[in-house]
C-alpha cells in the first residue's frame, strides 16, 4: 500500500514535469497548439520595440454649409463645393491651446492606462516636456503590433445626432466598457456573438435613456390614395463616432433604461479564427474607449525592433549550467541518503517544476535575472529537501528552522518585487513564487514522501 502511494506521487510529479517542459499539445484546426501559457519574457531576453509619437503638425480639411454645420459628404470636388455654397476650411489636428504640458502629460497617464490594460507591464514611457513627443519601449511579441495600434488612437467616442451633428454625449459618459459574449441571432441561432457593452456613468445613463426616448422608431398608418393603409416608419437617427469616423447609425427600438448599450461587432462566427477576429477588434475598442481620449493627436515617426543583447546561446550556456548543477545534486543526494535520496530527488523535481509553471499563471515578467532567481529558488529547495532528510525524525523543527533563518531574504526578496526596475522586480517576483511554492510544497507532498518512505523503511 506505502509503495503504491509513492508510485502514485511519482507519477503525478513526472505528469507535472511533462507539462512543464513539453507542455500539453491540442489540435486547433489543422495544427497542433500548446494550452500552457507561455512565459512572458522581458525586453533583454525577448527584445523590444522602440516607438516615438510625434506630435501631429498637419492640418484637417472640413467643410460647412452656409449656417457653418459640418457636412459630411465626401469626396467633393471644388467646383462641387462651391455650387452649393459650402465653405472649405483647413484646421490644425492640433491647435495651439491644444498643445499644451497639461495635454502632454495627460496623453501620457492614457497611454500608460491602455498598455496596462492590455497586460504590458513591463514597458519604459518618457515625455518629451518641450516638444511633447512620447517615447516608448515596449516588448516584443506577437501583440506588439495591436498595442501600438491601441496607443496611436486617439479614442474620441461621441453619439451624435445624423441630422446636424449636434454632440449628445462623449467620452466623459462612459463608466467603463467590456467585451461580452452572446449565442448569434436568427432562425438558426448558430454561433458565438461578439459584443461591446458601453456602461455609462450615472449621468450619462440619464443622458442614454433621454435620446433613446428622443430617438425611437415610430410606426404610424398613412392612407393612399386607393384609399388603402400602408404602415410607415419615422426615424430620427443618432450617430456613433470614434475618432470622428462613422461606426454605425441607428434608432432605438425602445427605451434604454439599464445605463448599458452593446455593439454588435461582426455577425455571428462559427470558426476559432473569425471568432478570435472579432474578439481582438472589440478588446482594441474595449482598450481604447475604457481609457479615455488622449487629448493630442500624435503620429508614429518611429517604430523600430531592436534585438535582445543576450543571445540565444548566452541563453543556452545558463540553461545547460543550471541542468548541470540540478544533476550533480541529484547525484549528492543519492550518495549521502540512498534510497530516501530517491524521494527527495523525486520532491525536489517536482518543485522545480511546478514553480516553472507557476510564474508563467502568475504574469512574472522572466529576465535573465528572474532565471537566476529561480535557480537560486531551486537551491534553496534543496537544501531544505537535504534539511529534512538529514532530521528526517524530527521534519516540523527542521521545517521551522529552514525557514527562521531565511527570514532576512524573504524581507529582502518582498521588497525587490515592488522595485520599478525589471531585473530586480523579476528576481524578486520569481523568488517570491518560489518560497511561497517552498512553503506549501513542502509541508504536503516533500513530507508525505518522507513520511511514507520512512515508515516503509
């Protein structure tokens, strides 16, 4: 029965190992795609892009009737413009009250609120105070390009009414917005809905509720000549803008009294990829409309990758010192306590392991430093897995003792986790994890394994 629960121990700690290094691997279309998260790799171990926004000197061309409303026709030619009597303007995107340490300033904390909010933590933002110009460096990965997109928007929202553009409510009215998920509509009701609910403020739920009165559908009878009834609809539609561009324009079915309006995005998906399209458009949105507008227009002047100092065989070299070190105190172990020995190599791996998966789930930004923390995390183990063997009758005052004496590191550790620099922050997050795993990893499986080998023994 005692070996059966070892072996079973065992077992679980060779899955957990697999998982770590291997992964778990399931088919996704016509590819095989792993469903452990990834690692998240700092910017000297990843590399980085190194992004400028400039503030934006051009100008915008609008044109007005003759009582100074904007029309929104396109593509008018002049002869067009002034048969009609309009007026052609050239305005800066940027006017001079605009340009401002206030706006510049401001522009940053939004940037900083959308990068955050897209899961870049790990980012360098400087203002440019005299030329307001924004410099950032982010990490390299496969969302790089969407989260200087997210930067880049301005993120102006306005409802507007279609008839003459007068602004009914803005970004000051929204509360917050997230992307939802609803079965598609219609006869079938096939597929996965993609939707974005815009939660307004207390003031601009009034606000929503009021236009959606104002502009509601209204079904009336007219009667024809033929002396025949014919059911009429009059709209009066409001507009949805972001960055003065047209997202859609409607009327209201009813009253909305919940605060809440949901935007459909797309049409219902039945595949992953069309799914996960729609889905990245609306987080953008999400991004963009739950972080304010900035209130400076800038343009990307520079969007360069620059590549990681440390190369891959830099990387290689450590990776293959610390698999020589875990190896040699596998072999130490077996020498100095033979067949408990076994056991505690058996602990030991699969705390390496386990903690190697832990700061994936965590978010724990891996630098070259973090790898050193969590090699030193390893060490640390084993010389508590050695503590227990050696006092092997006595496993709680060995535990005690263990972790008495490195009080001052876990002091220090906790306060390099909350250091604005990432080499020290990612050694002090991946140490943290490992005493936090060290303690309760422990205490349950090293000293059951113990426990169990001793009795058998």
């Amino acid at each position: 029965m005692k070996k059966i629960k070892i072996i079973t121990i065992a077992l679980a700690i060779v899955a957990v190992t697999m998982i770590a290094f291997v992964g778990i691997y399931t088919q996704t279309q016509n590819r095989m795609e792993n469903q452990i998260k990834d690692y998240s790799l700092a910017m000297d171990l990843k590399g980085s892009r190194n992004i400028r926004l400039k503030v934006n000197t051009q100008n915008k061309t609008t044109i007005k009737d003759g009582d100074g409303k904007i029309v929104e026709e396109e593509n008018l030619t002049d002869e067009q413009i002034a048969e009609k009597g309009y007026v052609k303007e050239e305005t800066p995107n940027n006017p001079e009250e605009v340009k401002t340490l206030e706006n510049y300033k401001s522009s940053q904390n939004v940037i900083e609120k959308r990068l955050k909010k897209t899961g870049v933590g790990n980012y360098k933002i400087r203002l440019e105070e005299t030329t307001g110009d924004i410099l950032l460096e982010i990490p390299e990965n496969d969302t790089t390009d969407q989260v200087i997109s997210n930067i880049s928007t301005v993120g102006k929202f306005e409802i507007v009414d279609s008839q003459n553009n007068e602004v009914l409510m803005n970004n000051q009215d929204i509360k917050q917005v997230k992307v939802m998920y609803g079965a598609g509509e219609g006869e079938t009701n096939s597929g996965t809905a993609v939707y974005l609910d815009i939660e307004f403020t207390k003031e601009g739920a009034k606000k929503i509720e009021d236009i959606s009165n104002q502009y509601v559908k209204i079904e009336s009878t007219e009667t024809t000549e033929n002396e025949t009834e014919e059911q009429t609809t009059a709209e009066k539609k409001i507009s949805l803008k972001i960055d003065d561009s047209e997202i859609m324009s409607t009327s209201f079915e009813k009253p909305v009294r919940t605060g809440k309006l949901q935007l459909s995005i797309g049409k219902a998906a039945t595949d992953q990829t069309t799914l996960q399209d729609y889905v990245a458009q609306a987080s953008s949105m999400a991004t963009v409309l739950d972080t304010g507008n900035i209130p400076v227009k800038y343009d990307i002047e520079e969007n360069q990758y620059i590549l990681s100092d440390i190369t891959d065989s830099t990387l290689v070299i450590v990776l293959y010192m610390i698999l020589a070190a875990v190896i040699v105190g596998c072999i130490l172990l077996i020498i100095k306590h033979k067949k408990m020995g076994i056991l505690g190599i058996i602990s030991w791996i699969g705390f390496i392991s386990l903690l190697m998966i832990v700061v994936r789930y965590t978010n724990v930004v891996i630098s070259l430093e973090g790898i050193l923390g969590m090699a030193f995390a390893f060490l640390l183990d084993y010389i508590l897995v050695n503590q227990l063997l050696v006092k092997i009758k006595d496993r709680k005052e060995a535990y005690k003792d263990f972790f008495i004496k490195i009080v001052p590191i876990i002091i220090a550790v906790i306060t390099f986790c909350f250091m604005g620099w990432t080499p020290i922050s990612s050694f002090g997050m991946t140490m943290f994890w490992g005493f936090v795993l060290m303690a309760v990893y422990n205490a349950i499986i090293t000293s059951s394994l113990l426990k169990i080998g001793k009795e058998e023994k």
